[in-house]
C-alpha cells in the first residue's frame, strides 16, 4: 500500500476520534475546543449555522497559507483531515455520553489530541491554529501541544470575557490542556536523540542525511580490535524524524554500526540553515 493512503487512512481514523470528541463530549455541554473548531462551536451556539460546515470553511485561508510555507505534502493531508472531520461531525449524532461537564472535558479533550496528534505523527495537520503551530514550532524548538495549548487559550479566554460566561470558558480550558498533553505524548517531535554512525558508505550515507534539516559532523576513528580507519557520523534528530533516519541507513548500509542516545539537550542551532 503507498504510504500516502497508508497516511490519509490514519488522519481519517484521527478525525473521526476528533468528531466524537466534539459531539459526543464537548458540544452537548456547549463547551469549546480551540482555534477554528472553537470559533465554529461559538458561532453554532448562537446561530443555526452548521458545524461541519462553518469548520470547513473556516479553515480554507489557513489551508491556503500553509500551502506555500508549509508545503503540499502536509497541506494535502491537512486538507484529507478537515475534510473527513467536518463530514464526521455532520454524520455522528449530537449525544451526551458523560453527563458530568468535567468528565466531559477531560475525555472531549483526550479524543480531540488522540486525533490531532496522529494527524501530525503521520505529517499532516487537522487544519485551524494547527497550520499555525507548525509555521511557529517550524523554526523553533517548542512542543507543539504547548504552543497550540496557549494559542487557544487565549481564545477561550477572549470568548468567555466577551460573552461573560466565565464558567464554560474554564472547563473549556480543562479540555485545551488535556488535548495539549496528549498531543505532545503523541507528537514527539521535540525530544531529541544523538546518533553515532559507523559505516563503509561514508559518502553515500552522507548524501542522503544531508538531504534532511539536521547538522552532521564527520568523524575519524580507528577500531580498537581491526586497527582500521572508518569514518563515524554524528547527527543530532528528533525522535519524530528517528524512523525515516532509520529507513535511511537500512537502505544505504545495512551492515552499519548505529548507537542511538537520548539527548537532555540541545545548545546552538538544531536546524540546519
């Protein structure tokens, strides 16, 4: 199976676990997720418009932005995303399963980052301020979780100051954090790891390595045992990017000699300008 079904086949499981969140713990209550969902929650709340629809919409400039600076892989995924949640949400019946508000979010809130974070585990995005967290986190080594988890903090704030309605606006911001957490346990692409390559196709596992937007150093060593002089290859990755790194060297060198460490942290420039 290509990978790219493999991946739209994902994102849709992904968002179908976000329309149950939506409609099965968070509208019924009349709480609010974040970002666009939020906004088209708010709107629907207050007018006959339809959520699904008002989602799909909404999200169409973003979709448009992050088309030329994210690129058409992760739109095009984005794009399967939104619009697989927004016929989700009009498909699934509008059903309190926990009448509780705060079970409500909590369990709202883990659906909703069980969805997004296997949107962006398999390179894609479930659109709204998503498309925005990754331009942000792009350049800057922050957990997604907790940057969209502050983004649209701020709107539930700005929405419960504006309709005076402090209450649902702080058991909103329950399911933010929880979507957040969860998102950044899914999504670990701020984690980082050390590899140490030891290899006899120096020069071919170079080329590709290089081709990925990390930093590599070149090493010589000698083996203590053989007396013989290879080259050893330093890269510093995420966790996230770890299996294609993998695919890499299985496919230049499988003979190669890889130990991988966990890094407490990085000082310096990550990405490789």
């Amino acid at each position: 199976m290509p990978k790219i079904i493999w991946h739209s086949l994902v994102i849709i499981l992904g968002a179908a676990a976000i329309a149950c969140g939506f409609n099965w713990f968070l509208v019924p209550h009349q709480l609010l997720s974040g970002g666009v969902s939020g906004i088209s929650m708010l709107l629907g709340y207050f007018t006959n418009l339809n959520l699904s629809i008002m989602y799909f919409v909404l999200n169409i400039p973003l979709l448009i932005a992050g088309w030329f600076i994210l690129g058409r892989r992760f739109i095009i995924l984005s794009i399967v995303s939104v619009a697989a949640t927004s016929w989700f949400i009009g498909l699934l019946p509008v059903s309190a399963v926990a009448t509780d508000p705060i079970l409500s979010c909590v369990f709202g809130g883990v659906l909703v980052g069980i969805g997004t974070g296997v949107s962006f585990r398999v390179g894609g995005s479930t659109g709204g301020l998503d498309i925005v967290g990754s331009i942000f986190t792009r350049n800057r080594d922050f957990p997604i979780g907790t940057v969209m988890a502050g983004m649209n903090g701020a709107i539930i704030l700005l929405a419960g100051y504006l309709n005076n309605n402090w209450n649902t606006a702080l058991a909103s911001m329950v399911s933010i954090y929880v979507t957040g957490k969860v998102l950044d346990l899914i999504h670990i692409s701020h984690v980082k790891v050390t590899l140490y390559i030891i290899t006899n196709e120096t020069e071919a596992m170079l080329k590709k390595l290089l081709t990925r937007p990390r930093g590599v150093t070149k090493i010589k060593t000698q083996g203590a045992y053989t007396d013989i002089e290879k080259d050893m290859l330093m890269t510093v990755t995420t966790r996230y990017e770890l299996v294609e790194i993998k695919r890499i060297i299985k496919e230049t060198d499988p003979k190669a000699f890889v130990n991988i460490v966990e890094t407490v942290g990085v000082m310096g420039s990550f990405r490789r300008s």
